[in-house]
C-alpha cells in the first residue's frame, strides 16, 4: 500500500488476500450495521459494532465524555483482536456511510500505533460498483495479535479546546449555526469554531476528494499545516472524517473526542449560536 490513508476498491480488489477487512456499518440514527453485513460483505470481512466496541458505553444523561465516548484501551484493543487484527497486517475499513464510520475505525487504529491502516474510499458502494466479490453469513476470523497504547495520534482536552487557533466543526451547517439541533439538549457551537461538513471532502460520487482540493478546502478556513488545528462534531464520530480528510491534505489535527454532545454536558461553558 501506500501512504495515503485511502484505497480505492480497485486496488483492495487486487491486494484483498494480504489484507484484514473490517466492516464498521454504521448511520446516526440509521438501521443497525450487523443484518447489512450478513447480507453482504467484502469476503472476510469482520463486522465491528461502532456502539460496543468502538465506543464505550454512555452515561445518561450523557456526561462530558459525550455521546460516543472513546473506548477504553481494552475495549478496543479486545475487538480488534476480535475481528482478526494483527499487529503487522494491513488493514482496510469500509462502511456505508461515505467513510463517515470507516474514520473512527482507522482514527482509533492509528491512536494506538497501527501504521498500516486505510479506509476504503466509497465505501460498500465503491465495492460493489467495482464488481468486487460479494460474501453473506458471518465471520469469525483467527483472533489477531494486536495490542497497542493510545497517544499516535493528538486529542485535545475540552480545558484547551478554546485555545486552540482553528477549530473545525464537522457538523451540517444548519446545526454549526444553532439553527436545530436534532440529537443534543442545546444548540448551538463551540465559540470560534469554524465549519466543514464532512459532506464538503466528498466528490459528487461519494468518493474523497484529491489533496489538492482538500488542502484548498481547509486553508480557507485557516487549517494549514504550520497551524494547531483541532476537529469535533456531536459525538466524536465523523469528527474523524474531517481528520481523515485533513491527513489526506497534508494537515495534522487533534480530536476534541467527546465533541459537542460532551460540550454542553457543562453547563457553564460557552456556546455561540448565528
């Protein structure tokens, strides 16, 4: 592979025997992701729950780790091991879901020092448009070898979150602006902050767009890669998108993980609205 942190479903078409496939299904608010992989999959592919095993459990309310917390070193690192991730083996994530999913796979990867991990750009529809092979039932690979520690890559505290010179908000522009808000209790964002829907990275077919635009997109907003930047969205999900996009262009930037679902948890910190 290369170094992006992209395949395309051609080249994992011609590499797939090499490598371990994870399938990551997952919509805000969408039908469950275990019945669609059942139905269909790239072969070999393990499913890995984003509720269970890339999040830990909630607390209700909600409290500042947000709606999706980041999982626990050992949550995550017992599902990769799960899933058949070893710790020198290729891995691709994909879901269906533009890569919106597939990012907090290979954010969470990364952070605990794979180096070899990519997401499949366009997902199951880029597979399928590509006539890759379709597999249906259920995997249980060889559980994997891998083990790791996060801190590979950067996060940033909500204590800091306000000092951080770009702060780029991955959320639709109509919930950036306060104009609704369908999942929080309160509207609204983190002062400061600026706005890329994760639906800007993407081309009219779903596929990512190359890093030149992508830089052009985020240095506009002030995002270049002499600048301490940070991402959040409402629950630390496609946040990673945004990142993902973000290392396609050449900028590295930090999860704010509990994003503003953990934001507003406290009611004393600011919210900007407008």
């Amino acid at each position: 592979m290369t170094d992006t942190p992209l395949i395309s479903a051609d080249d994992l078409r011609e590499g797939l025997a090499g490598v371990t496939v994870l399938d990551v299904r997952y919509r805000l608010l969408g039908p469950p992701g275990a019945p669609e992989h059942a139905a269909g999959h790239v072969p070999g592919a393990a499913y890995v729950d984003m509720d269970t095993e890339l999040s830990d459990p909630p607390s209700d309310p909600v409290d500042d780790r947000g709606r999706h917390p980041l999982p626990s070193s050992e949550r995550f690192i017992a599902a990769m091991q799960r899933a058949g991730v070893g710790l020198e083996a290729s891995v691709v994530v994909y879901d269906d879901w533009q890569g919106r999913a597939a990012a907090r796979a290979w954010w969470l990867l990364r952070h605990h020092g794979h180096r070899d991990v990519r997401v499949l750009d366009g997902g199951w529809a880029a597979w399928v448009a590509a006539g890759g092979e379709v597999e249906t039932g259920r995997v249980e690979p060889a559980p994997g070898d891998f083990h790791g520690s996060p801190g590979s890559m950067p996060v940033v505290a909500a204590e800091r979150l306000l000092e951080v010179p770009v702060v780029v908000d991955a959320r639709a522009p109509e919930r950036f602006r306060g104009e609704t808000e369908p999942v929080d209790p309160v509207a609204g964002r983190v002062p400061g902050a600026v706005n890329v829907d994760t639906g800007r990275n993407l081309d009219n077919h779903g596929h990512f767009r190359d890093a030149a635009e992508l830089r052009a997109l985020y240095a506009a907003v002030g995002a270049t890669p002499d600048v301490e930047v940070a991402a959040y969205c409402g629950s630390g999900v496609t946040a990673t998108h945004d990142i993902l996009a973000m290392e396609v262009a050449g900028v590295r930037a930090a999860l704010y993980g509990p994003s503003w679902s953990g934001w507003v948890a406290d009611p004393e910190r600011p919210v900007e609205r407008g």
